[in-house]
C-alpha cells in the first residue's frame, strides 16, 4: 500500500486505538497510532499523513489548539474527528470549521467508510 | 408516695424482684407498661417470655447479678405488647435485702420507645438524604458516565465489523479474528464494569461494617468523573500512599463523599481562565491510627462563605442545592471522623477528611507524619 493511503488515528483511549486501526488496515489503509496530540505533531511519520482521525478531547491541547498547531506546522490535512460526546453544536462548527466529518462513538464501520472516502476525495482534489 | 408521684411524672416506675418467688411487683402503671396486669402473671418467668429472645437473657442475667449483690445493673431490652407493638424498656436496678434478710432487687423501668423510634427515623432520614444527594451528583454526571461507557462500546463495535470482514476474506483471516474477538470480550467487560460502579452507587442499601480502601475510592471516583474532567480541562494529579490501611463503614457512602469533594472542585474552577484548572487529590497517614484525604483545587477558594461552608442549603452556585457538603459532613462524622476545609497559600482550596483506620500499624520510633507541621500552620489560618 503507498503511503497515498497513509492514516494517522489519536486518541487517548486504548480500545480505540486498538480496534480503529485494525478495522482500518483491514479496509485496506496504512495507519499509525498516537495516544497524544504531541506524540503525533513529534513523530516522523506526521507528514505522511493523508487523514487524521482525531479524538475531540485529548489530555493535554484540546482540538481547537491542535488544528491550529497543524496548521502552523504546514501539517493541515483532511481531519475525521471522532467523540464520545454527542454535542450537535460542537459537531456543526467543526464541520463549518472545515472537518471533513465528526463521528459520535460508537459509530458504525458505513459511517467510517464514507467519511474516510469524503477525506480521500478531498485529498484527490489537492 | 412523694417519689412515686415524680417517678410516675418522668415515666419511671418502681419495680422490685423476689428472686425467691420469681414474683415482680410495683404499682399499677408498671403492670400495665409491663403487659402484667392480671395478678397471676406478675412474674419474670411470664415477662421473659414476651421479651424478645435475643434480650431475654441478658435481662435474666442482669436481675440475677443484681441479685447477688454485684452492684447495680442497667439493661435495656425489647417486650412484645399485645397488640404486637414493641416496646423498647430500660431497667436500672440494684440488689437490697428486705426486713427479713431476704435477698431482692429493687430498681425503676423507663419506657424509651418514643426515643428509639426518633433515633431510627433520623437515621433513616440521614440515609435518604445521603441517597438523595448522591442520586443528584449523579445526574451532573450523566456525560461523564456516557462517555465512559461509549468508549468501550466504541471498540466492541469496531471490532465486531473487524471480526466480520476478517472472516469474510479470502482466505479467512481466523487469526486475525481470534485476536479481535479477544478486545471485544475486554470492552465488554469494561463497559461492563462502568455499569457495577454505577448500580452500586444507586443502591439504597446502608451497611456499617465494610471496609474501604481510600486509594481505591479514589481511583473510582476518578474513573467515573473523569470524562467529566476532561471536558472541563481539568488537569488531575494523584499522590496516594501505598499500603494505606482500610477504614471500616459504609463503603459506598464514602465513595459518595469522595466523588462529591471531586466535584465540588472541578465547579470551583469552572470560571477559572487565567490559570491551570488543576486537581490534586492525597491520601496519608494522619498520626498512627488515622488515614486522611485531601483534595485540592485551583478555583475561587471560598472567601467570606468559611463559617456556613457545610450547612445545608448554603449554595454559591447556581445549579446547587447546597446539601452535598453538609451530606458529606455527615457521612464523615457517622464513620468517627473529620472533614474540613482550608484555603490554600496560593489561590484555591483543599478539602480534607480523616477516618479512623482498620488495623494500626505499631508507631515507628522517629515516625512523624509527613506534612504536619505544613497541615497545622494552614489549619491555624
């Protein structure tokens, strides 16, 4: 797989960080995993990356400061977040903000996909 | 006949016991207290048998002491009336010996069923409003609580769709689908696990001779707040003692209390922007036969409000009824402790309980409790 396919998955939640990769590799993505928004913005391999899925609320720096750091870094990519808090307004103003798509877990691997095709279509476009 | 009149204004009657005879005798109003007012049935023999079997004896046991002379008794014990009401009746009563040289007991009986019934009511009024409250933290706690379980749900189903596709593919991938098969089973026994910290919050049940763990509370009220936490940007930080020894009482209403003193803090920050929201919560010694917790916030300290901090209803926050504190007050006084709170040197305020400990280690020689000197100064505050 080339790195056309490259996804890069943060959350701070191990069952996620177990199970969304393994799905995602399954359907066929390369993936790497980060627990922080900080290991990722550190890693090697953050420029690779063709979509991020992003847990909304990470220890540390919350979404909002993360977007902008990528942004800073040159690092902006197509971003799928992903929440365990079912906030409509919160998922309206990063959709208007730019997100690709803002998942409430648990969500369903149709929701994923499409998302996932939203974001390499985008990345297509660039 | 003055005494008797007084006697009877307080609700005490004179009773006396020929432990020859087995007869009792006294005046009117101590047969019928008694359910002994036909004159055959006058004696203790008749009166054990309506009172209740695990007070018979020690009643018995008592008369008979008093009767040798081995000074005076008190006994309180249970008596079915007829109308099978029970009567709670206290006895204090010593030995004499009668004109004749006889061996007696004299004494008075009281009945004190008004008070014990008071006393229970107020323990259950207590324990309901104890309920009450902790149904209440639980309800500013719904997000956190479903963020806790969506976690885990997240997972079992991403990997139930793993499974499906693993076995799907040709050739099937049943390695691949063992092992995803495995992460379901664990997060489904962690949401599992969300869901027994949660019903055993919402028992009613009340027992007094558990045995908790502070660390151990610690870390669920934490695990159960800690969406909530998150979401506030609250930075948490923990240092607890190892080897802490338990506390005996009612474990689940002091897990409330530690649950409440988190809360308490993280609403205190909530308005905080110009600084770390930052929660730090303790457990130590206190002395050599106390643990103490303490939990300490960055938020608005409490300022003029020190002197009515625990009474109930006073509230600063909007969405408060102002009983968790004075709840928790309780609950800590009920299990032989102390709960307090002080401002810190910098901005916020600490929170702290102590209990009495399960199993006292032996002092050491030069053992002295850590952070003494630095407890008593701000307590002096």
């Amino acid at each position: 797989m080339s790195s056309s396919a490259f996804v890069s998955v943060v959350d701070d939640d191990e069952s996620v960080r177990e199970s969304l990769p393994a799905l995602l590799r399954e359907l066929g993505y390369v993936v790497e995993v980060y627990a922080s928004a900080e290991e990722f913005l550190v890693s090697d391999r953050a420029r690779d990356t063709r979509c991020l899925i992003l847990d909304i609320f990470l220890r540390g720096m919350t979404a909002s400061e993360f977007i902008r750091e990528l942004a800073d870094r040159r690092l902006a990519v197509p971003t799928i977040f992903i929440t365990a808090h079912s906030d409509e307004e919160l998922r309206s103003r990063l959709l208007s903000e730019g997100a690709v798509e803002c998942l409430f877990k648990p969500f369903s691997d149709t929701a994923l996909i499409a998302a996932l095709d939203a974001a390499f279509r985008i990345q297509r476009l660039h | 006949m003055v005494l008797a009149v007084t006697a009877d204004r307080v609700s005490l009657q004179w009773i006396s016991w020929c432990p020859a005879t087995g007869e009792l005798s006294g005046a009117e109003p101590l047969y019928h207290l008694l359910g002994i007012d036909d004159a055959g049935t006058r004696t203790l023999a008749t009166l054990l048998s309506r009172v209740h079997p695990e007070d018979a004896a020690p009643l018995r046991a008592g008369l008979e002491q008093a009767g040798r002379g081995a000074g005076a008794i008190a006994v309180e014990f249970r008596l079915f009336a007829t109308d099978r009401c029970v009567s709670h009746i206290q006895l204090a009563a010593r030995g004499v010996c009668d004109s004749r040289g006889r061996p007696g007991v004299i004494g008075v009986v009281q009945d004190v069923s008004a008070q014990r019934e008071c006393e229970q009511a107020l323990a259950q009024a207590q324990a309901d409003l104890a309920y009450a409250a902790r149904v209440m933290s639980l309800g500013s706690l719904s997000a956190s609580i479903a963020h806790e379980i969506k976690q885990p749900l997240s997972g079992i189903i991403t990997n139930a769709s793993t499974c499906l596709r693993m076995l799907a593919a040709d050739p099937p991938d049943f390695a691949g689908a063992r092992e995803t098969a495995r992460r379901t089973l664990r997060d489904g026994n962690r949401a599992s696990d969300v869901i027994t910290r949660l019903r055993a919050l919402f028992t009613r049940k009340t027992a007094d001779d558990e045995t908790a763990n502070l660390n151990e509370l610690v870390q669920e009220a934490l695990a159960l707040a800690y969406g909530d936490l998150q979401c506030r940007r609250i930075a948490i930080g923990t240092q607890l003692t190892e080897e802490l020894p338990c506390v005996r009482g009612d474990r689940i209403q002091l897990y409330q209390v530690v649950l409440n003193l988190v809360l308490n803090a993280a609403d205190a920050m909530d308005s905080i922007e110009e600084r770390p929201r930052r929660l730090m919560i303790r457990t130590e010694w206190e002395g050599v036969e106390r643990v103490r917790l303490s939990v300490e916030d960055t938020g608005t300290g409490f300022a003029a409000h020190e002197a009515r901090l625990f009474e109930p209803f006073f509230t600063t926050k909007s969405g408060g009824m102002g009983i968790g504190l004075a709840v928790s007050r309780t609950i800590i006084d009920r299990h032989g402790g102390r709960l307090w709170a002080m401002a810190n040197e910098g901005p916020g305020a600490t929170f702290c309980f102590c209990l009495p400990c399960e199993c006292p280690s032996l002092p050491d020689p030069g053992f002295v409790p850590r952070d003494r000197a630095r407890t008593l100064s701000l307590e002096q505050r």
